[in-house]
C-alpha cells in the first residue's frame, strides 16, 4: 500500500514539473515571435478609390434682367417763334352748276270728238282711259274712217234679205304699223250667224286700206245690217 502511494506522488511530481517547463519554452517562442514581427518592416500601400464620375446636370441659365434704362432729360430749348406772314390765298369761287331740268313730256291735246265718233268709242268703255295718248289720238282721228272704209266693202248676203234678217254686228282686231291684222273675232252677236260671217268676210277684204297706227292697236266698229 505504502509502494502505491510513492508511485502515485512521484507521477504527480514529475507530471506538474513537466508542465511547469513546458510552458516556460511555450513563452520563450511568444516572446521571440512577438520579437520578430517588431522588427519586421511592415509597408502599407494606399489603394486609391475610382473616382465616382459626376454627371454634371445643365442648370437653366438665369433670364438676363433688363437694365432699366434711365432717361435723361434733356432740357428744352425754348425756340423763338417768330410770327410768319401768312398770305391770303383768294379761291376762285366755283361756277354754280346748272340743274339738269328734266323736260316732262307734254301731253297732247285730244282733238274734238264728235258724236259718230264718240258712238264707236264707246265700245271701249273705261278701257279707253288707260291707253296712251297716242293711241287715243289715233282711234279719236281715225275710228270712223275705218267704219267707212269697212262700209265700202260691206254687202248684204242675199239669203239674209230673203229671210229678212236685220241687226249690228260689233267686231275686234288688232292693227298693226305694218298693216296686217290679229285676232280677228266678234264681240258681238248680230243674233244671225250669216250676218256675222259676212261681217268676218268683210274685214278681211277691207284692212289693208286702214290707216296704220304707230303701235298695235285694238279696233272695235260696229257693222249694221239694216233692211229698207
């Protein structure tokens, strides 16, 4: 037992020994090593950053200000008005102009009617007041010539004396400068077709010896069928 216990404690003596100059040697070499990196030359190298590129934003260019501009005053000269001599300029005093007198067309005087005229006027009625002067001139000078031209011309059908027929056929036409003749009618009825054909006829036969108006004119006579 005793032989155990002295083993046990030699162990534990050599055992913390070894330890002890085991860390001795283990701080030698700290020492040489921290020794040696103090020697050493150590060089830093400054690694540049790259520059960031700036991109330069175009700022508006401020509107240049208007200078205001201040006027100088000029001092006024006063000039001498010297007071010129105006002559007087005599104007011709214009012509008075002559007024344009216009002529009215003078209305002729009708000529006198007497009453075997005034009969075949009276065919007209009121429409005789609305033709020209002109033209009443004529009918009023010339109406009856043309009854008694017509009257040359004018014979009795036969067969009208044989049955006695008698009466007044009243007829129209329109005469022309020419002498020719329109719408030739008859306005009124002698109440015997035979009469009023030969009245027809007879007009036909007798207008070229018409006194010619100026214009177209309207003609109305009467013929008269009558038995002795």
């Amino acid at each position: 037992m005793k032989v155990l216990l002295v083993v046990v404690l030699s162990v534990f003596i050599h055992f913390s020994f070894y330890s002890f100059v085991h860390e001795e040697t283990i701080e030698q070499k700290i020492t040489k090593d921290n020794h040696k990196s103090t020697n050493s030359k150590i060089t830093y190298v400054k690694i540049k950053a790259p520059k960031a590129k700036q991109t330069s934003i175009a700022k508006p260019k401020p509107k240049p200000q208007k200078k205001e501009v201040v006027k100088k005053e000029i001092p006024k000269v006063e000039k001498k008005i010297t007071p010129k001599t105006t002559k007087k300029v005599i104007k011709p005093k214009p012509k008075p102009q002559k007024k344009e007198v216009v002529k009215k067309p003078v209305k002729k005087k009708l000529p006198n009617i007497d009453k075997p005229t005034q009969t075949f006027l009276d065919l007209y009625g009121k429409e005789f007041d609305n033709f020209s002067q002109e033209t009443k001139i004529y009918l009023i000078k010339n109406i009856r010539n043309i009854a008694s031209i017509t009257k040359i011309f004018l014979e009795y059908p036969y067969m009208s004396i044989q049955a006695g027929q008698s009466g007044v056929s009243v007829v129209e036409f329109m005469l022309y400068p020419n002498g020719t003749i329109t719408d030739l009618k008859i306005i009124k009825t002698s109440k015997y077709f035979l009469l009023d054909d030969n009245t027809i006829e007879t007009i036909e036969a007798a207008y070229s010896d018409y006194p010619r108006p100026s214009k177209p004119t309207v003609i109305r006579i009467y013929v008269k069928y009558i038995l002795n």
